[in-house]
C-alpha cells in the first residue's frame, strides 16, 4: 500500500522535471549571443547619432547661408535630429 502512495509522486516529479528541462533547453537555443547583443546595441546607437549629427551639420550649415550669428538654426535641427532619432529607436525596438 506504501508503494502505491510513492508512485503518482515519482512520476509527477519525473513529468516536473522533464517540463523543467524542456523550458531550460528552449531558453538555451532562444538566447541571444553577446556579438547580436552588442549589435544590436551598435546600431541603436547608430540610429539615434546619425539623425543628431546630420541635425547639427545641416543647422550648422542653414546658419552660414543665412548669415545669422547666432546659433539658431544649429540648436533647433540638433533638436529635430534628437526627436528624429528617438522615433527610430522606438521603431527599431518595437519590430
């Protein structure tokens, strides 16, 4: 009678234990590497940089044409060049 109260446990526990190291196999395979970590870290900040840059290149430029001497145009477009860059880590991330 012992033995019959013992062996639902053992499979129950053998069934536990096979869920456990099927979910640990899937999570093995689905990780991501360091280098496509890093990459993907690499072109976010890709994304972001190179709206702010062109921002402040085209400000800097808009600013020499139009003889100003302040630094309006720079400012405004660095501004525009962050928004810009914001929206596309937002789109990258979201795909």
């Amino acid at each position: 009678m012992a033995d019959m109260d013992k062996r639902p446990d053992r499979w129950q526990l053998k069934e536990t234990l096979e869920r456990k190291v099927a979910r640990m196999e899937r999570a093995e395979r689905e990780r991501s590497s360091l280098l496509a970590q890093t990459g993907i870290l690499g072109m976010l900040g890709l994304v972001f940089v190179i709206p702010v840059v062109a921002g402040a290149l085209l400000g800097r430029w808009m600013d020499t044409l139009f003889g100003k001497a302040s630094s309006g145009w720079t400012l405004g477009m660095i501004l525009l060049g962050v928004v810009v860059g914001a929206v596309n880590m937002f789109l990258y991330l979201r795909r």
